[in-house]
C-alpha cells in the first residue's frame, strides 16, 4: 500500500516568533477545519517554517491575516529538504577535559582557554579562560572551539 503524502509549503515569518505563530495556525485550523495537517518549526530556523496542507489556498487561508507571517513561497517544498534540515548532525567530538583550546567565535575570539566539562549530546563544553585573574566559567558550542594541546593524561 502506498503512502500518501501532502504537499509541504514554506512560510516566513518574523525571526524569533516562529512559535507564536505556529500557535494562532493550529488554532485557527482547529476551529475553522482548515485542512493543515502539520506545522514545521526547524531548531535554527530564522524566519522559516513548513506547513503540510491539502493545497495552496488551504494554507493560505490558515496564515492569510496571521500577524508576524510575511507569506507563502511560491512553489511544494521538497520533503527530504525538510528532513535534511530536522536531522541533527552531531559534530565529532575530539575534546576532552582538561585540553587547551582556543575560543574562535564572538568577542573573546583568540583567548585561550581551559575545557572542564564537555556534553558531547548537547555539543557544548565549558571552558575557563586561561588569560583570566579568577576563574570565569563559560558554555560553547564545540564548534566555537579549536583544539590547540591535548591532555597529557
């Protein structure tokens, strides 16, 4: 038996009030049975979030008035588009405790730092500044991190 799928459509909206849109639409396709069978909000999405619908002009009434929606990009969205995005890519873990890194993102670009905890699900470490009078904690993403000396544990 083949599986029947609906078309997937791109909506942007406003950074940051990705949710409280996605709240008014699943309300207001409850309630006027507007034929929307998902609502999409990737984890890093920037403006962007997909609606499975029947067709077009189903998911344009369910955004048509929404505050915060720009609009409707022309054109189905690709399903393993969708996918590619939702698959988390968990990043190579090669720090460990105690290893000397060098913070290469934000303001403290450069410092050198120590790593006293690593979370290799979340992908953060928490590193203490090497340059600094007391120790100051700080959480990174792992890629806001180089290696510079391993432990010699």
């Amino acid at each position: 038996m083949a599986q029947e799928r609906c078309p997937v459509y791109t909506v942007s909206v406003v950074s940051r009030q990705e949710y409280n849109v996605v709240i008014v639409l699943k309300l207001r396709a409850e309630s006027a049975k507007i034929p929307v069978y998902s609502i999409v909000v990737p984890p890093e999405s920037f403006g962007v979030m997909y609606i499975e619908g029947e067709s077009l002009p189903a998911v344009n009434r369910a955004v048509y008035g929404v505050k915060h929606v720009k609009g409707v990009m022309r054109g189905i969205t690709n399903v393993e588009e969708v996918m590619r995005i939702l698959r988390p890519t968990k990043p190579v873990v090669e720090i460990d405790v105690n290893d000397e890194v060098e913070i290469v993102a934000d303001v403290l670009k450069g410092s050198r730092a120590r790593v006293t905890y690593v979370d290799k699900e979340k992908g953060i470490v928490r590193v203490e500044l090497l340059d600094s009078a007391f120790p100051m904690p700080l959480d990174l993403k792992i890629s806001e991190v180089k290696l510079v000396k391993k432990s010699s544990q």
